[in-house]
C-alpha cells in the first residue's frame, strides 16, 4: 500500500499529461484518473471526468483504435503511438500516447502519458505545404514563357530560362547585369537607357508597380520592343547587399504585337481612305441599324447626308416612299440578310428602284458584306445600264433583220465560191492531164523520130539494091545488103517497142488520173510510170528525181489519186523549191511502217519555205506564185487526197535554206470510200 500512495503523489504533480487505470483480471479498466497537468491539456473539469475512463466522456473519437491500443497493452505490457483525442471543447489534439503495465502492492495499473504534438505537427505540415508552393511557384516561373528576373540593388540576381532565350545569352552572363547593360545606350525617346532604368527601379522600389514599354539589346546586339513590369518584392534587410531591396521583372518581347498593331492601324487607315474615296456609294451600319458613315460618293448618288439618315429606318421610308414597294424591298432584303452565315458573310446582291433626294428614281444594285458586327453596304448605279441595256435589245432587233438578209447573202456567196473552186479544181486536174500529155508526146517524139530515119535510110538502101540487081547481083552485095537490111529492121522493131511501152504507160497513168479506180499495184512501179510523164518537165529544169522504194511494197488502194499527189509534191518542188536556181535532186523514199502503213517522203535540196507560209500551205488558193501560173489548188489537192480518199496524213517540215520534206503515211490498204468524189467534189481542208 505504501508504494501505491507513493506513486499517487508523484502523479498528481507530474509535469507530464498522465492517467493511471486499475485493471481487473481480464485486463478490463476499472477506473481512470487523470492528473492536474492532464486537465490543462485537455480543459476537462476534475469533478466531471476524474475517476471515469476516456472512452465514457468522449475522449477517444475513434473507439476502434482505442481497442487496438488497449489490446497491444495487454498483450506487450507497453505501447506507444500517435493518436487524435477529443478536448473538452470538441477541437482534436494530435498526441503522442504511451502506456506501460505496472504492479503497485497487490494492483495492476496501466499508467499513461500524453505528448500534446499538435502545434509541431501544424508547424510540420505549414512548412511542408510552404515547400510545395514554393515548389510550384519555382516551376512556374520557370515554365512562363515571360522573362523573369529577381533584381537586388539593380543587378540581375536569378532568372528563368525563358529570359536566357529572350536575351538570347546564358544565365551566368545574365546574373549580375544591370537593366541598362541589356538595353540600347538610348530608348526610343532619347532618353538614356541607364538614367531611365534608375528612374524607374527607385519608383518600384518605392513600392510602385511600373508598368511600361522598354527597347531591349539581345546578345548578339540585335533589339527589341518588351512590356516590362516591375514589382517590388520583400525587404530581406541589409544583409543582402548595400541597401537589401529586391524586386520582380517581367519583359514580354511584343514585337510582333507591334507589328501587328501597326498593320492593323495601316488597314483601318487603308479602309478609312478606300472607303471615302470608292467609285461607288458605300454606307456602314450597325447591327442595331445605326448609319455611322457614308461615303462622298453615296451623297452624290442619292442626294442624302447623314443627318437626313442617321438610321435604316430613316432610309427605308425616304429611298422607298411607296409602302407596298417598300415592304416588298424590306422583305427580300431580310432574306438576304438572312442568309448571309450561309455566303461567308456576304450578301447577295440584288437591283432596287432608289427615290433620290431631289425626287428622281434610280435603278441601284444593292449588296454588302458582314465585317464583325457591322454591315458594308455598296450601291451601283445600273441606271444607265438599263437604258443602254434597252437601247442594245431595240438595235439588236433591227441588226437580227439585217443579219438574216446578210446571212442569205453570205450563203449565196460562198455558194458561188464553192462552184468556182470546183471549177477551178477541174482545171487543175485537166491542166494534170494536159502536161500528162504533153510529157508523153515529147518521150515519143525519140523512138518515133529514130524508127522514121531508119525506115528513110531504108529506102535509100533499097534504090541502091534495085541498081546493083540490074547491074548483076554479086554474093558480097547480097549479104552487105541483108546485113544492114537486119540491123535496119533491129533499130524499128526497138523503136516501135519503146513507143508502145511509152504508150502503155501513158494509157495506164491517164486511166488512174482520170479515174478512181482502186486495185492492187507497185508504190515503185507506179513512181517508176510517173517518171516517164515528168521527165520533159525535170530535164528543162535541171532537177533530178532519184527514186528509193523497196521493189516489194505494194498497196491496195488508188493508182491515180496516189500519182496525182506524187507529181503535184514533184511539180511544186520544181516550181518554188529551185526558182531561180540552176536545178537540183527531188529523192522520193518509201519504208514499211508498224501496223500495215507505208511512208512515202519527197525531199529536195532547194530554198525551204518560210516559217509564216507552212501553216497555210494547205489552204485553197495559197500560192506564191500568183498571177504567174500558180494557182494554189495543187497542195490542197494532195491534203484532200491524202486525208480523205487514201485515208492517211500528210504534213510538210521545213527551214528556209535546207530543203523541204513532205511526209505522207498512208493504209497500205485504202478505207472504204465515203462517197466517189467526181470532178470539183473534192472535200474541203478544214
């Protein structure tokens, strides 16, 4: 007993916060008291709660953890943890509780002391919530895309990456500038950069927040325009430099803020003058219907100023004076207002009949466009379009009448042109035929020529005969006279032969010229019987006509229209190619093309044609030669021909001083015919 009294005393005057609970055999509290100490802890009254366990009065808000704590007192005779316990106010205690088992003469208590941890663990957790905004507040910083500097006694003392970029220099030259150091040696003012930057430092150091615009110097010496704003910060005393102020920079590069501000001011500016000086009337109006603006030109269109319309409502009764007209105008006008999301902000534009100011009517064409909220309205005067527009549609009438007698005319005309050209293409095939014949004329005047001498000297020889038999016919004479009588009769029968080849061949090339029989034939046989007709021709102009083409190239087409392109390509060389030249070679070539089509190619060596004729020299009635024997049918011939008939293509190349090529692929067996074209009915070139 005298050692239980003696920690009873003790107790009460522990500095500690304590209770001690008897416990029974099952470990149970059977009481609790609480010492003086205790009681300023926690503001509970002695004689409400001495002698009560805690669980009774409140004192643990979670019962569970109370459990658990008793048990591993219980079980280890000692425990010890931090908890949360209910004062007598209500308000929660963070304590550190530990408790121990103890034997007193026949007794068990379980003693315990409370640690009251509640102002250090708020302390703990300001500290810890002051570190991560801190934490953050650095991050911050250092993600802004601003400059920002801390200043102490005008030097630059940290910074954040974003000022390394904007000065376009590391951090270590950065810490320790002064503001004048990044900056030109003048402001755009004229004022020097360093009394300006003192300036203004002092005033934020005075506790002025500086808000301003600052020319700025990069490393490299280039500049540019910042919004810079000073902020003071706190006074950390004068252990931080000669007077310890420090203060915030933040420098914004606003370049292109600039810029952009100046090519808006420069738009305004552009749009303000286009506006008032536009050809046409323009008006300005807001969405409520205010008129704030109209141009020079819309007073001297309608005769109204701004105090006559200072809103629609002004317009619509004195442009429109008529109410059923008006409100048929202010309805297709909602319409088209209407739909102005729907034409990307633009409204259509439509003709109005306009009441001016002194009266008159005009017809206006009325459309705009949407800018923000305020609506560009244009009108045209169309006015004298419409009466010029009536005027056309009356001449028009009368220029239709004319036109339909013109066009009968025209008709009747080309008619006759027509008619003539048929004409005129019938001569030429005729005068084909005629130099024909005359050509072969000419090759048969030397075998017909030979055979007559021959049959002469035969005579003579046969007067000579008749003497020597009636002298007395000797053996010698009789043979002299048979041999000169066979070679006599050698030199006829070769003649005659000659002349009935020329003849054949004249027959055949005048039935193909003069015909459009179709049969199977020789491209150099055919050239070959050409020649003949064209020889009188060559030699009179000292041309030479060397023939290339492959013995066994053969056609199924036409003879004669195929002659007849040939000799008209020959004749014009001779003509135009070598004019005023003493002659030169015509080579006629022809090769075997892919997919059963031949090329023929007549070359000469002669002056070329000049790169303005080659277009048209195709055309009907084309010629250099006119009026000295040309009639400029013969190339359009051969195009027809070629083109229509033979069913392929021909084309000429040249360049004045080299020659010319004309170039003709053709079906190696000829379409079926259209139509037999007669004489004159040649088609047309297009």
């Amino acid at each position: 007993m005298d050692k239980l009294q003696t920690f009873v005393s003790l107790f009460d005057y522990a500095p500690l916060p304590m209770s001690y609970s008897p416990l029974d055999g099952d470990g149970r509290l059977l009481a609790s008291f609480w010492n003086q100490s205790w009681f300023e802890c926690f503001g509970y009254q002695p004689d409400a709660v001495q002698g009560r366990t805690g669980d009774a009065f409140g004192l643990w808000p979670d019962m569970a953890f109370r459990a658990d704590f008793l048990q591993a007192v219980g079980a280890d005779g000692i425990s010890k943890t931090e908890t949360t316990l209910r004062s007598a106010d209500g308000s929660l205690r963070t304590v550190i509780v530990s408790a121990r088992k103890m034997f007193a003469d026949d007794t068990t208590l379980m003693v315990v002391s409370y640690e009251d941890v509640t102002e250090q663990r708020e302390l703990e957790s300001a500290r810890r919530q002051a570190e991560r905004t801190l934490r953050l507040f650095q991050e911050m910083v250092e993600s802004s895309a601003d400059a920002i500097m801390i200043i102490e006694d005008h030097r630059v003392i940290a910074c954040n990456t974003a000022a390394t970029r904007l000065y376009g220099m590391p951090r270590e030259r950065l810490i320790g500038s002064h503001p004048a150091e990044l900056s030109p040696e003048y402001q755009d003012d004229g004022e020097s950069s360093y009394s300006a930057a003192v300036r203004l430092m002092e005033r934020a150091l005075a506790g002025s927040t500086e808000h301003f615009l600052w020319r700025h110097r990069r490393g490299d010496g280039s500049t540019f325009m910042a919004d810079v704003v000073l902020n003071p910060a706190i006074d950390l005393g004068t252990d931080h430099g000669e007077r310890g102020r420090r203060y915030v920079t933040v420098v914004r590069d606003v370049t292109e803020e600039q810029q952009a501000a100046r090519a808006l001011q420069d738009s305004e500016q552009r749009f303000r003058k286009l506006f008032r000086l536009a050809p046409v009337g323009l008006a300005l109006t807001e969405a409520e219907g205010k008129v704030f603006a109209i141009n020079r030109h819309w007073t001297q269109l309608f005769g109204y100023t701004l105090d006559d319309i200072p809103d629609t409502e002004a317009w619509w009764k004195q442009a429109y004076p008529d109410p059923a007209y008006r409100d048929a105008v202010r309805a297709k006008w909602a319409q088209a207002t209407a739909r102005i999301t729907e034409n990307d902000g633009e409204l259509e534009s439509a003709e109005y009949l306009v009441t001016c100011k002194d009266g008159q009517q005009r017809h206006v064409l009325i459309g705009g466009a949407l800018i923000g909220n305020e609506v560009l309205t244009s009108y045209i005067d169309v006015t004298a379009q419409r009466e010029a527009r009536a005027q056309l549609q009356a001449l028009n009438q009368s220029l239709e009448t004319r036109e339909l007698e013109r066009t009968r005319d025209l008709e009747q005309a080309i008619e006759d042109l027509r008619l003539t050209q048929h004409e005129l293409v019938r001569s030429e095939k005729l005068a084909g035929l005629g130099a024909l014949v005359a050509g072969v004329a000419h090759e048969l005047n030397t075998p017909i020529g030979n055979a007559v001498m021959v049959a002469s000297t035969l005579g003579d020889l046969r007067k000579r005969f008749e003497t020597a038999v009636s002298e007395g016919l000797r053996r010698s004479v009789l043979d002299s006279f048979l041999g000169e009588l066979r070679e006599a009769s050698d030199m006829i029968e070769h003649n005659l032969r000659r002349a009935a080849e020329l003849i054949t061949s004249f027959k055949q090339v005048a039935v193909d010229q003069s015909s459009y029989q179709r049969r199977s034939f020789g491209i150099a046989e055919t050239l070959h019987e050409l020649r003949m007709t064209l020889n009188p021709t060559l030699r009179r102009a000292g041309v030479t006509l060397v023939e290339d083409i492959p013995p066994d190239l053969r056609m199924d087409s036409y003879p004669g229209p195929l002659s007849q392109v040939l000799m008209n390509i020959v004749n014009n060389a001779v003509v135009h190619a070598f004019d005023g030249r003493p002659g030169g070679t015509v080579r006629i070539s022809g090769t075997a093309l892919p997919g059963d089509r031949v090329r023929i190619q007549i070359s000469d060596d002669g002056c070329g044609i000049d790169p303005d004729k080659l277009p048209r020299i195709f055309d009907p009635f084309f010629t250099t030669k006119l009026g000295r024997g040309g009639s400029g049918l013969g190339l359009h011939i051969v195009y027809t021909l070629v083109t229509e008939l033979l069913g392929g293509s021909v084309r000429i190349e040249s360049e004045p001083g080299t020659g010319s090529h004309a170039i003709i692929e053709l079906p190696l067996s000829a379409p079926p015919p259209r139509a037999a074209p007669g004489d004159g009915d040649l088609p047309q070139h297009p």
